[in-house]
C-alpha cells in the first residue's frame, strides 16, 4: 500500500510542475483572455475541449491547426483569431494540456 501512495506522489510531483508550465504559457500568449478551464468565456473551457476530442487521435493535430490558423464554427459563430507567433513547441505543449485536463465536474 505504502509503495502505491509513493508512487501516486511521484507522479503527481512529476506532473504539477508540467501543468503549472502549460498553463503559463496559456497566460503567456493570452489564451486566458478567452479561454478558461473550467468556464465558457468568449471560446469554451479547455475541460469542454479536451471532453470533445476525447479519443480521437487526431485531436492534437486538428487542434494544433486550429489554433496556429484559426477558425469558425465549431464552438459558435465568434471567430478565434490565428496565433502564428506561437512557437510550435509551446502550441504542442498546450494541446496537450489542454487535451489532458480532466472532464468538468457534474452540476
């Protein structure tokens, strides 16, 4: 038992400094201004994405396109501008995050 709490903490340790990066590089590139975790501001909540395309393993792909190009209509008719100064490496790193986060905690 004690070696499966060990190995629970080691991982969560592992894991917390990643997601603490990713979502600073969310606030980097102002993704924040319309997108939060948990709640539709302007784009819907990152938990609402990563609910979306869950599985699909095209998902990182398609999002990474999305975000460097752009795009209208699948969450609404408010366009989400192109963000082609995001370096590929961090627009990677923050698919992935947001791909990652667990589904929104029922009502």
């Amino acid at each position: 038992m004690r070696i499966k709490y060990l190995s629970a903490l080691a991982l969560a340790l592992l894991i917390a400094p990643a997601a603490q990066a990713s979502e600073e590089l969310a606030k980097k590139y102002n993704c924040l201004a319309c997108h939060q975790v948990d709640k539709k501001v302007i784009g819907p909540a990152y938990q609402d994405v990563a609910a979306k395309y869950k599985g699909q393993a095209d998902a990182p792909a398609k999002l990474t396109a999305k975000v460097k190009s752009g795009g209208v209509g699948v969450w609404g008719q408010i366009p989400m501008p192109p963000n082609p100064a995001v370096p590929d490496a961090d627009l990677t790193t923050l698919v992935a995050w947001i791909l990652a986060l667990p589904p929104a905690a029922p009502k």
